[in-house]
C-alpha cells in the first residue's frame, strides 16, 4: 500500500509543481493548487488495472451544482464543466487521452465518473460502451465539507465504484449488453495526479485490493472529517434512505379531465404519436410500448430517429395539475419518462402552431423549443447508476434540474407499480408507489425561464424499453374561467 499523508511528511514522498498553498479548513489542513496547471505527483504506486482501490479525502472550496455551459466558456480551458480530482494525465486538455480518471462534472446536471478507459465520462469507443467506468446521479458537492472518496476496481468480476463517506455513490452498468461493451485496458498504473484550484486534498492511500464496504467505512471513519448531515444526505440521495409517504386527494376545486383504463382501443386515439409508430398498442393488461433492444450510442439524438417514442395528449391543460397512473416495466436498460406542461417558448402551442414532429429524437425534450418539465421515472440507461431505480426532474429546454431522488432498490418488473405527479403552482411534487421522490418549488427568476403552467403531456420511452400502463387520471386546476 502507497500512502501520502499531509500530516506525517506534507505530500513529500509525491512531487509537486506548480504553485501551491497549504490551508487549514474544517478542521483539517489540505493542498490547494493555485493555478489549473499545478499538480501532486503521486509515483511509485505500481496498480494493477485488474483490481485495487483508492481512497483520499477532498474538500470543495465552492458548492458544485448545476450550472449552464454557453459558447466560448472553452476559449482557454478544454471541458471546463469536467473537474479533475485524480487522473494519469498531467492536463486537463489530455484527460481524454489516459486510462484512469476520476472527476466531477457539470455538463448537463452535476456528476461524478470514475473511468478506466480512454474517453471521458460514458463516451464510447468505436461504438461500443466501456464497462469501466462508474457514473453517480445528481449529486452536489458543498463547499468546506470533506469528503471520503473511494475508487474501487476489480476487472475479472467487471466491477466498478465510488463512494462518498462511507456510502456507495456510483457503480458500472448493472444492464450491459454483452455484444456491445469493452472492458478496462490492460496494464499498470505507476503515477496519478491530483490538484485543482477548486479543491483542497488530503491523505491519499492506495490499494492492490478491492476494499469492502467495512474497510471503506472504517477508513472514513477514522479520518473524522465526514461531517455527519452530509453523509445522511447522501444516503438519501443515492441509497434513498428517509424517503416520506405521499398523499392527496383532489378537492372541488379540481375537474377530472382524464380517466383512461388504456384498456380499449380507442383510448390509444387520445394520443399523438411522435417516432415509434409500432411501439404503443392496446392490449388486455393496458397500454403497451414497446422500443427495440438496440445498444447505438448516438441513435438518441438522430433527428430521423424512429426507434424512440413520444405518445402526446391531443388536449392542453392550464393551470395546476394532478396525474396518476400505474405502470409495469417488463425488461431492465430501457427509460422512460413524462413531459409535463409542455408549450412553445412564448406558451403557445406546439403542436397546433407549427408542424408536427415525427421523429422519436430525445432532442424534442429537451434541445429543441418546447418548454416542459421532464421525469425520469424508470430510468435504468448507462449514463447514471443504474442499480438503483433513480429519478430526475428536469425543466427544459434549459436542462436545468430541479429535483433528485433514489428508491432503496430497483422497480421490480412484471409488477404494478403507481406514479402520482402534483403541481401546485411552483411547488412539484412526485411519488412512486406512495412514497415522496421529490417536493420542489420551481422560480421564474434564476434564468431558466417562467413557472410551466400550461401545455401538453406526453409519455415517452427511449430504446430498450417495454413497459404497460394503466389507469391514467388527469386532474386540472385552472387559475381563470374561459369561454
């Protein structure tokens, strides 16, 4: 085991250049880099790409959450929304290039990726995903708090993670298909480096093996800088601890407007089909769709794409909404989920004011301009951690995320599960099977567009989906009386 400790020898057994600084916060003294170029060179380590672990402690100087990326925010700095903690590459402008890399990312909501392959984040090589890299959800790191990271690999048993505290953040693809990945390149692993102007660090120790959850825990523990609300606030987030029950129950004020068994033919009418048009049919048990298995990374966004889906109210809502169904997913790896109060970009509507869409292209939901809020609420695509059954909120087309939330395990398939979404105003709430995911107030003044109170509803499910419903209730408030 190679350690450097700041305490015992000040980072002497690794090299330095570039400026740095020693500071003092919360109550522990770590390295800060004072420029995008200094580093800590850590040699000698002689890893092994087959299995090890890695374990340090670093401490943000600015809460990292989501953020926007505009044109020439790259003019000097390549991938300035990727934070390198830990890589073989001495650059930034070469993180792509080395076959160990671990960061923090902003690019369309906050991340974090452990990587042994060539590439950056889930990007993939020659077509095919790489099974060695590991992706967190939605996770914000806070500024002066410390955290425990720990990288752990074991190639033979295609395994991959990272943990925060003490609590498992993040993990490879628990859906992979066999014909269509790649495994983590050969070889040893002599010299990482770490420092970034953002980031204090502190205390690396390295590993020939593969650290349990015990040794991991052990090891943040006797560090004592977790500080004990964020470590419960990680478990909620990622392993969905604390979850409340949700509950409500329309008053007189609300109409129903919707109430659907998806069970008759002539309820499939109800909707506009964008994309896939084999993939919704009526059956006896619902409202089946139906996406093919393909595993073609760039298919998302193909602006002729017909793989995908979109099934659209043809009626409008306005105002406050309460929405209800049940749904059963039958195979693991696909996503599906709801746009909600979805228009045009001056509120108009999009589906009346200009030509229909007819391609299955995510781009609809969240590049091109129709305002919506997005749920992911069966989501198990490789671009998060997928071993437990995460959802997303998202308001778009500013990619701007609202909410997060983890259920402690995955939705079980071929069983009936219930979704409840209510907005009430600003405040969104959402629930899977009676239990609160989300309870979130949106604002029409942080640059990301107004309150989304009128539009369309849409059901959506990407490749690699099939998935019944049943029993849609559609229940409107609307703020004005019209004639």
């Amino acid at each position: 085991m190679a350690t450097f400790l700041t305490e015992a020898d000040d980072f002497h057994n690794g090299g330095r250049f570039g400026p740095f600084r020693t500071i003092d916060c919360s109550g522990a003294r770590g390295l800060l880099a004072e420029s995008i170029r200094s580093r800590i060179e850590l040699g000698g380590l002689g890893l092994s790409s087959e299995k090890g672990s890695v374990v340090f402690w670093a401490l943000p100087l600015e809460t990292l959450a989501s953020r926007g990326e505009r044109p020439k925010h790259d003019l000097h700095l390549l991938n300035p929304a990727t934070y390198p903690l830990l890589a073989d590459r001495d650059s930034q402008q070469s993180l792509g290039d080395g076959i160990f890399k671990f960061a923090w990312d902003g690019g369309w909501h906050p991340q974090m990726y452990f990587r042994m392959e060539t590439g950056l984040m889930i990007e993939p090589i020659d077509g095919r995903w790489s099974q060695a890299v590991a992706t967190t959800n939605h996770i914000t790191l806070y500024e002066r708090s410390w955290y425990c990271f720990a990288l752990v690999w074991n190639r033979s048993e295609n395994r991959y993670a990272v943990y925060a505290n003490g609590v498992r953040i993040a993990i490879n693809n628990a859906f992979p298909d066999p014909s269509g990945t790649i495994t983590a390149s050969d070889g040893s692993i002599d010299t990482l480096f770490s420092g970034h102007p953002c980031f204090a660090f502190r205390d690396f120790r390295f590993f020939d093996q593969d650290l349990d959850e015990a040794a991991i825990s052990s090891l943040t523990e006797s560090g004592g800088l977790a500080d004990p609300e964020e470590t419960k606030r990680l478990k909620r987030l990622c392993e969905g601890e604390g979850l409340e029950p949700f509950s409500f129950t329309p008053e007189a004020d609300w109409s129903c407007r919707w109430q659907l068994s998806l069970r008759e033919p002539e309820h499939l009418d109800r909707f506009y089909v964008q994309g896939n048009q084999q993939a919704p049919r009526i059956v006896e048990e619902g409202l089946l769709i139906e996406t093919p298995y393909i595993d073609q990374p760039m298919r998302y966004y193909k602006h002729d794409d017909v793989n995908q889906v979109y099934l659209w109210t043809h009626e409008r809502f306005q105002g406050d909404l309460y929405l209800k169904f049940q749904f059963k997913p039958l195979v693991h790896g696909g996503l599906s989920l709801l746009c909600l109060q979805a228009s045009g970009m001056q509120r108009e509507d999009f589906m009346a004011d200009y030509p229909l869409r007819t391609s299955g292209s995510m781009a609809t939901v969240h590049l091109e301009d129709v305002r919506n809020y997005h749920w992911e609420f069966f989501r198990e695509m490789n671009d998060t951690r997928n071993d437990r059954a995460s959802h997303g909120l998202i308001k778009n087309p500013w990619l701007h995320p609202l909410a997060f939330a983890c259920l402690p395990g995955l939705i079980a398939l071929k069983e009936w599960h219930s979704l409840e979404f209510l907005q009430e105003g600003s405040c969104l709430r959402g629930a899977i099977d009676g239990m609160e995911l989300f309870n979130v107030t949106d604002s029409p003044t942080n640059n990301n567009g107004p309150i989304l109170d009128c539009g369309r509803i849409a059901l959506r499910c990407m490749i690699r989906s099939k998935i019944l419903y049943r029993n849609l209730e559609i229940w409107n408030r609307e703020k004005f009386s019209s004639q």
